[in-house]
C-alpha cells in the first residue's frame, strides 16, 4: 500500500493495520523520518529551518512508490508493505515518511525496509526546500544517497 | 504540420522559469525530447539559464516516466523538467 498525502501519519496504528493484514508474520519492521530542525549541524553559521516544503509531481510520484513497492515484493516474500510520504509545509520534529514491512524472519524485514527506503530518497519525485528566516533553500540531492542504490544491484 | 505538448515544471526549475507550466508547439508529428529542449533553449533565455546553471543534471519525465534526450515525443504529451529528488 503506498500514499501521498498532506495529513499525519500514526505508527501505532499503521503498525496494528500492518498486523491484522499481514497474517503469519512472524516479524514486522516500521521506519519513521522525521524533519531534523539542522540539517548540518557541524556548520556553525547554519540557521535553523523553521519550516521545510516538499513539493511532489501528483501522478508520476504514486507510480514511482508503486513501482518501489513492486521491486521489494519481487526480491523478497513480503507479506505486507505500507508506504506513507507526507506533502505539503512541515516543521521541526515533524513526521515525513513512514515505510513498514511485514515477513516471515527478521532479516527481510530489517533488508526490504532499508531497501524501499534507499530508493525512496533518490527515485520518487519529491523536492525539499527549507525555509530559515530569509530566503528558502532547495536541498540538493546527496552522492551518499544515490551510492546506496548500488548495494542492490541496480 | 505541428504538434503540443503539455511542460511541466517542478522544484527550483519551476521557481528559475518562473512557471509550472505552459504547452508548447513543435514542427511535424514526432520528436525527440532533445529537439525539444533545442527548441526551448533557443525561445526561451530562462530555459537556457536552467539548461547551463546548476550542478546537479536536468531531468525529463515523458507521461510520467523518466526519459533521457532520445525518447519521442508527439502530440498531448505531457513533459516535466524537474531537479535530482529529493524525498525520504
């Protein structure tokens, strides 16, 4: 299951979703990103962002998660996956991302968590901006990020 | 003889061309995407600007799917430009 959309998420009950449909799991893995108040915390001059924009392309961006989902399902026997990216203006501490996965062991759950996430930072069209007090800031894309996609092979 | 398609634009390329979006109309009934940008580049200063600034590459979407400069192109189209993403 994947989905974009503006309102907040709540981890327990995604989670207690996750349980009721995923039947004899035997392990369930949740992830949460949240919007950090620094994003370079070692950058003494660094403001601190006061509200953070993500900005998506409706349509294209669905097909993207969708598409991230398929690829899990088809490395690993995934019992159940849940995919939520929030859009809209967020603040500190906010919640922006939640990626849960249901199996039958651990390990797939811990690796096709890790996997949806990797590729949700680099290959589904969401664009941040930062706001401090002045003008606001579009977060460029990381090398780090797009190295993680070659643990899997791609 | 000639053809529309739908630009779309995302991010900081929206913010740099000053639009989200505009149709535009191109000579015959196919293209490729790097006629179009040829085109865009030529029209346009600020498509230029975006095309040569930046240090990261443009990116294409044809109908919602990324596209490099060879991909065709006809009529009703829909073409986004858009920066690296960045979600998570």
């Amino acid at each position: 299951m994947i989905e974009v959309r503006k309102h907040d998420f709540d981890v327990g009950f995604e989670y207690e979703s996750i349980r009721k449909i995923a039947g004899d799991a035997g392990a369930i893995v949740t992830f949460s990103g949240l919007v950090r108040e620094f994003y370079y915390p070692r950058i003494e001059s660094m403001k601190s962002i006061k509200t953070l924009l993500l900005e998506h392309y409706p349509g294209m961006t669905e097909k993207a998660l969708e598409k991230i989902e398929s690829d899990a399902r088809k490395r690993w026997d995934l019992l159940d996956v849940r995919i939520i990216h929030r859009v809209g203006l967020l603040k500190p501490q906010d919640q922006i991302v939640f990626v849960g996965t249901a199996t039958a062991h651990r390990a797939t759950a811990f690796e096709s968590a890790v996997f949806i996430m990797d590729f949700l930072k680099s290959n589904a069209p969401f664009w941040k901006k930062e706001n401090d007090d002045g003008e606001g800031k579009w977060v460029q894309s990381r090398d780090r990020d797009i190295k993680a996609l070659r643990r899997w092979s791609v | 003889m000639s053809f529309v398609v739908d630009i779309f634009y995302f991010a900081s390329v929206r913010e740099a061309m000053d639009c989200d979006k505009e149709k535009i109309e191109l000579p015959g009934a196919t293209a490729r995407i790097s006629d179009l940008v040829g085109l865009m580049a030529a029209q346009n200063k600020k498509f230029l600007e975006v095309q040569k600034a930046g240090v990261a590459p443009l990116l294409v979407s044809v109908n919602q799917e990324l596209a490099t400069g060879e991909t065709a192109i006809s009529e009703g189209d829909e073409v986004a430009f858009f920066p690296p993403m960045t979600g998570g």
